[in-house]
C-alpha cells in the first residue's frame, strides 16, 4: 500500500489567496493526490502555518555557482567534467525554491550549440535527489538584432548573418536539437516538446523571422522576442507569427515614445486601428489578449530595471510578467572578477559587469530575491506574487497542469516558506524554510 505524506496546518498558495488547510502528495508516484477516503497510510506534518507554494520556475538562466552552462563541454575544471558540475549546480540551486528551469545558452558558435545542448534538454528523470529539473534548453540567441547584443559574443551574432530563415536556425542549433526526425512534419503543441530545446529568443524583425517564429512555433517550441531593434509593429508582427512572450523586458530593446511606443506599447493590448481584420477579431473575440498581450520577463534584481518601469510593466499586464534570474556563473559566488567564456566578469553585490566598464552582464542572484524585490516594490500580496514564478511560467511553457500548481495529479514539487519581518519595510520577505521534488523532501534550511 502507498504510503502518502500529509501535510497539515498548512497555509496553501491557491491563486490569488492563502488557503488554510492541508495538503496529500505521493512520493512513490511524485504527485499531488485528493484526500484519501478511506484514509491511506500516511506521514503527518505539521508545518506551523506556513506557506506551501509550488516550486519556482526560472525560464532563464545561464549558470550558478561558477559553472556557465555554454562553457566547452570538453573541457574540465579540477578535473570535474560538464556532466558533474551541470548536476552539482542542480543539486545547489533547488536549496533556493527553484525546482524546475529552463537551463539557457547564450550566443554561440553553430559547434557549441550542437555540444552542449543534448546535456541541457528535459532531465526526464524522477529523481528527486537530481536537483533543479531541466524543463528544456532556452537557446537566448544569436539571432539578435546586431546593435542590440548586449554582452553576448560578438563573432556568434555577426556569424549569424542578418537573416534568420528557418534553415539557418535549424542548422545553427543542429536539427535534432530542435525536432526530432520524425516529428519534422507535425505540428506539436506547446508544452509538448519535441526535442532537447523549449524556448528560443529571437528578434522578430530580421529577414526570415517571422517565419522561423511561425514554423517552430507550430512544432510545440515556445517562441520569445528579444535584443530586438523592432518597433511596435514589428514587435507585433512577432507576436502574431506565433511568439507568446518578451525576454527581459526593457533590455536590450526601445524603449517607449509616446509616438512609437516600441516593445513595451503591447502590453496595453491595444488593437491596431489601421488594420480592419485585427479590429474585427478584437470585436469577435472580446478580449485583447487573443491578440497582441505577451508574457514578459522581468529581471527584478534591483539592477537591470529601475523599480518603477518594473511596478509599471506589471499595473500595464500583470498577468503577463514572468519574474527570471538571467543570472550568470557568479551567482552564489563571491564578489571579485573571474573569467567568462572569452571575457572578464567583475561581481560586487549584486552587479555583475564586463570587467573595466560599467556594461551589465547579468544577474547574481535568485529568483526568491527577485520575488521579494517585486513584492517590495509593487505591494502586491504574496500569493499573486508567487504567480510570477510558478503558474505563470508554467502556463507560458505549455505545463499549467504539471508544474506551478498544488492540485491533485501536479508534480509534488513545493516549497514551504516562512515570513520574515524586515526593519524599515512595509512588506515582509520571503525564506525557505523547505524544498520538496516530487514528494520528496529535498532540502530543509532547520538541518543545514
């Protein structure tokens, strides 16, 4: 007979609200089970009103703890493969909420990609033990706009040439990355992924991209614009090809003019009245999102956005902001300057920039940072901000019944937070106290 974990006393993020109750997961099958009646043989734990939220999602992340997820996979470190430094940085980082994530490489040459992204597709293990689960590979470049590349290498976004014809990609990334062979001619659904990557940014207003959107987006990957030189319409464009979300908002992108609101002009929702098809579709369908109302990243480390633009972004769309990390090797490190792929990273706090200059190069901290510095300055409550890192992600991704929820049938995979009261703050922060996977408990802060 299975033997169920019972969690009780237990204040359960559901939806827009805390809900006092208690909660039944099966460890043997890693899932969220109804109450047992008649009741089953089960564990009680008695979590002393905390919350029980599910586990984070972070649809972009480059590395951790000094391993940088686009390094040559042949080389070692103390004689540590990729293999063993890739599972090392799952093991650590679900200490921090996030149980599941989209592993993600930066612009490369055609040769890494065909490397390094077999050891980043789905873990399509159970294992609770492994770590962080891979989700899919999201493949942040080299199609970009080349004025808008930020710190990714220059040589692979010039090697990409300026088009990004569907042909290119898929030779960039190697087919079978993409697609496997014999799902090449099958239109797939999202969430449903066909091969080892999940999510692709690309800026849409490159010859070929609306039609890269549009084909591998029917093939079940999910499309993201970004590092994009595109106005409003060619934003639009993009999205109505087939994409369905921005990364990172407001970088690496124009910015709003009250004349050409750029990228950020589609988080109103509004219809293009020049176009006669799209305000008919806006009447039929009453609602505006059925057109142009992406998701969106939002870095929320206090570097990369001013809190405002992010408390704006969110009152424009709030059911459209996804909180990410986009952080790099040096988060968990120390501050100093290190070595990054062909540059130089120099960490302090948490800015991380080209070494010498004052060029942002990505984050250095988690996504519970993220969640309490949006909490922080949006005021809004903690289970709508927990949708930022659970059931939307998981929603963007195609996952909304597996993944980011506590209902029955869900992978088991939750933390359990505490409340913390911090001198001079309206709003309290969030800690972990612990992480489940798949009904497992993985790790508890009280035993560290």
């Amino acid at each position: 007979m299975t033997h169920l974990v019972h969690l009780t006393n237990a204040r359960l993020a559901t939806g827009d609200r805390l809900v006092s109750g208690d909660l039944w997961c099966d460890p043997e099958a890693g899932v969220f089970v109804p109450p047992p009646n008649p009741a089953s043989p089960a564990s009680a734990i008695d979590l002393q009103n905390r919350i029980v939220a599910p586990g984070f999602l972070d649809l972009q992340i480059n590395g951790a703890y000094g391993f940088d997820f686009s390094e040559d996979p042949a080389g070692e470190h103390a004689g540590i493969s990729y293999t063993e430094r890739y599972g090392d940085v799952r093991r650590k980082l679900i200490a921090t909420g996030t149980t599941s994530f989209l592993p993600t490489m930066t612009s490369q040459l055609p040769d890494r990609y065909h490397q390094n992204l077999p050891f980043l597709g789905p873990s399509n293990s159970r294992d609770p033990y492994d770590g962080t689960e891979s989700l899919g590979a999201h493949c942040e470049g080299p199609f970009f706009a080349h004025n808008r590349m930020g710190v990714h290498l220059p040589h692979a976004i010039h090697a990409s040439g300026s088009t990004s014809e569907p042909k290119r990609v898929f030779e960039t990334y190697g087919a079978s990355n993409l697609v496997d062979s014999d799902l090449l001619s099958v239109e797939k659904e999202p969430g449903s992924i066909p091969s080892h990557v999940r999510m692709i940014t690309i800026a849409p207003e490159r010859p070929g991209g609306l039609e890269t959107i549009r084909q591998l987006s029917q093939k079940g990957i999910i499309m993201s614009i970004g590092h994009m030189a595109a106005n409003y319409q060619q934003a639009r464009a993009g999205i109505d090809a087939g994409a369905t979300m921005i990364t990172h908002l407001y970088n690496q992108m124009n910015g709003h003019h009250h004349r050409e609101p750029g990228p950020l002009g589609m988080l109103g929702g509004a219809s293009d009245v020049d176009s006669q098809n799209e305000a008919k579709n806006l009447k039929q369908s009453g609602n505006s999102d059925a057109i142009n109302r992406p998701y969106f990243g939002i870095i929320a480390d206090g570097n990369h956005v001013h809190p405002a633009s992010v408390r704006l972004a969110y009152l424009t769309h709030p059911e459209g902001l996804v909180l990410v990390t986009d952080a790099l090797l040096l988060l968990g490190g120390e501050d100093g300057t290190i070595d990054w792929l062909t540059r130089r990273l120099t960490k302090k706090g948490i800015s991380v920039k080209l070494e010498g200059t004052d060029i942002i190069a990505g984050s250095c901290v988690t996504l519970l940072q993220c969640l309490n510095n949006f909490r922080r300055w949006t005021g809004v409550s903690i289970p709508v901000a927990l949708q930022a890192v659970t059931s939307r992600p998981a929603t963007v991704l195609g996952l909304a019944h597996i993944k980011g929820t506590l209902q029955p049938g869900a992978d088991a995979d939750f933390v359990v937070l505490r409340e913390e009261s911090v001198p001079g703050q309206s709003t309290s922060d969030l800690a972990v106290d612990q992480v489940w996977k798949f009904g497992v408990k993985v790790f508890d802060e009280s035993a560290t």
